[in-house]
C-alpha cells in the first residue's frame, strides 16, 4: 500500500459524505447544509490529490533508488 492510500481513502469518504449532505440540503431547502456538501466534497477531492501526489512522489523515489543502485552496479564492474 503507498502513502497516499489513506489520504485517498478518506478524500473518497468526505467526497461521498458531501454529495449526500448537498442532495439533502437540497432536498430540504437547507442552503447551509447543502454548501457544507458541496465544501466537504472540494476537501476531499484536496485529500485524494494529495493522495495522489504522496504515491507518485513514493514511486519517483523508488526509481531514483533503483537507477542509482543500477549505476553502482555498473560502476562496480568496471573497477574490477
């Protein structure tokens, strides 16, 4: 599991809390309720781009690290 995965999770979690707090509110005429929605789901899509960027920032780190062993290993080689 990377990094973000729970970020991810509960970005997923606020988005679909707010989409039923926004359909409520307008199904009942609540204007606060239903911008609480609305802002719930804006903070969960934050969460999961956050998410997002935490697993691609893991997997750049993975591949510098496997690039740099790849360079070790050559270098290695050519010592011999």
């Amino acid at each position: 599991m990377g990094k973000g995965t729970e970020d991810r999770a509960k970005g997923t979690w606020d988005k679909a809390k707010g989409k039923v707090k926004e359909t409520a509110g307008e199904a009942t005429g609540d204007e606060d309720m239903a911008r609480e929605g609305r802002m719930d789901q804006a903070k969960g899509a934050g969460k999961r781009a956050v998410g997002s960027v935490k697993d691609a920032a893991g997997k750049v780190k993975e591949d510098v690290k496997d690039a740099a062993d790849t360079l070790g290993d050559g270098v290695r080689r050519d010592e011999q």
